[in-house]
C-alpha cells in the first residue's frame, strides 16, 4: 500500500434505447448520478453527448490510498448501474487510476 493519495476515474458511455427527448434522457442520469453520489459517496457528472437523446457519457470519481480499494469500488458501481439502470446500457467503460 502506498501513502499516496490516488485517485480512480471511470467514464462511462451508454445507450439509452427508447427515449425521444432529452427530458426523458435527463430524467433517466439525473437520477442515476444522484443515487450513484448517495449510495456510493462518489464524485459524479454527465460530461459528454449532452444534447444527444439516446447517447449519455458520466465520468465518477473516488479518492484512496489503495488501488485495489479504487478497483473494487468502481467495478461494484459498474454492476450496480447494470442491475439498476437497465434503460440505461453501458456500452464502454475507461478506468484511469491516477
């Protein structure tokens, strides 16, 4: 383990099948990023494809001295989007640990 503050950052690209407006995309990751920062105290915003209808990317972020720590908490967020996002499907994923 190191004493160094490290930082893990996931992006997060995803299809959004079904939705014609951007009102129905934003109902659909406001409320993703708003249980993601509660129930996982992460940092969290939509930073890509904001005026796309079916197209969404979010960026998450956690901070800890273990990279193993930062690997597991954000391959946890990962399934947890799966199992309760599923009109929201991960099509890509990138993990940067800083």
């Amino acid at each position: 383990m190191s004493e160094d503050a490290l930082v893990g950052l996931c992006t997060v690209t995803f299809y959004l099948p079904g939705i014609t407006s951007l009102k129905g995309k934003r109902r659909i990751i406001k409320s993703l990023i708003a249980r993601m920062r509660n129930t996982y105290n992460v940092s969290c915003a939509e930073v890509a494809k904001l005026d796309k209808w079916q197209s969404a990317v979010i960026a998450f972020a956690c901070v800890s001295n273990s990279n193993r720590h930062i690997d597991d908490t954000i391959h946890t967020i990962l399934r947890w989007i799966e199992s309760n996002f599923p009109d929201a499907m991960i099509t890509d994923h990138d993990i940067e640990i800083l």
